[in-house]
C-alpha cells in the first residue's frame, strides 16, 4: 500500500514523529522502558555528571516537555532499575551499568533506522535540518511566551458595552465619566477673597 503523505506542516512532520515512536517502541520491547523513560534517560547521559535532580528534571522538562512530576518520576524509576545512582545531597549520576545499556540500545536503535536515513543527499539533510531547528526554535518561543487573550467574540459583553448608544448631554453616563475621569478637586488653599 503506498502512503499518500500530507503537505509539509503539522500532518507530516507528526505523522513522521509517530512513525520514528513506533520503531523506538519496538526497539525498546523487552528492556522495562518506555520511550519516555528512555528519552529520560538520553538526556541524563547527555547531562554533566553529576547533576543536581533539580536542574536535571528542569533540562528534561524544558527540552522534552514532560511534566515535572513524570520526569521526577522517570529519574525515581531509572535509578530503581540501575541506569542511574542518587547521592544524599540530590546529585544524579549516570552509573558504569546504565551508560553501558544505554550504549548498547542506542547502537541496536541506530542500527534498526539505518535504513531511513541511508542515500539521503547531504543537501537535502542540510535543509531538512536548518527547517526543523527553524521550526523547534519558534515553537519554543511560542511555548514560553505568555498566553495571549483571545480576541473579543461577537456579542460579548465589552463589545456590547462598547456599542452602547451615545450618552445624552447631563445624562448618568456622562456625570459618571466626569466623575471617575476628572482628577478630584481639592481646595488650593484659603480663599483670598474670604481672608
């Protein structure tokens, strides 16, 4: 069956990363992680060693995007199960063990995808590349920038009020919008008439 793929945008660029997922499932069958845990585990070995678990759940948060109580999580189970070793003081290291299954997964997974990546022209990796850091760089700052309030909808309530019929000389609306936009009067001192 030949995959019909959509045009470059959000469609293909998920459709690929679901598909890159499921070659990571598959090649991580039988280990006890997840693809998660196992990008968890990536960046810990990425990571200087040792690195306080603060700032390591703050790296995998901010570069992964897993809430920090599923990395704080993550870091809890990959040290239960050897990859990594917590000292007293919150300092996480990567253990001999853990780099070793580590190195040993990224070989069988690079391995694995070999196939997709083979006979691509260099020109075409170089601009597939400079889009998608292009593309991972605006996302980020759209990520942690502000939320913008949504534009007003027709009928609420401050276009209603704005749309309201012009206020009638001496009327309660203007006496009020004299009353809250005018500064107040205070007496600049004794009269000079009254003295």
């Amino acid at each position: 069956m030949e995959i019909i793929a959509p045009p470059f945008g959000p469609a293909l660029i998920g459709q690929v990363e679901k598909a890159l997922n499921a070659l990571l499932c598959r090649g991580l069958t039988g280990t006890g992680l997840t693809e998660s845990r196992w990008v968890t585990l990536t960046l810990a070995v990425a990571a200087p060693s040792p690195t306080a678990r603060t700032d390591l759940i703050s790296h995998v948060h901010r570069t992964a995007r897993f809430p920090r109580e599923e990395v704080a999580e993550h870091l809890t189970a990959l040290t239960a199960s050897g990859f990594l070793a917590e000292d007293p003081s919150g300092r996480i290291t990567v253990t001999a063990e853990g780099r070793s299954r580590w190195s040993a997964l990224r070989a069988s997974l690079d391995q694995a995808t070999a196939p997709l990546w083979a006979a691509l022209p260099p020109a075409d990796v170089a601009v597939a590349e400079r889009v998608l850091t292009t593309l991972l760089t605006r996302a980020d700052a759209l990520l942690t920038a502000p939320p913008e309030l949504p534009p007003a909808q027709p009928g609420a309530r401050s276009e209603r009020l704005s749309a309201s019929p012009p206020a009638q000389p001496g009327g309660r609306s203007e006496r009020l919008s004299a009353r809250y936009s005018a500064p107040p009067a205070y007496p600049a001192g004794p009269d000079p008439a009254r003295v």
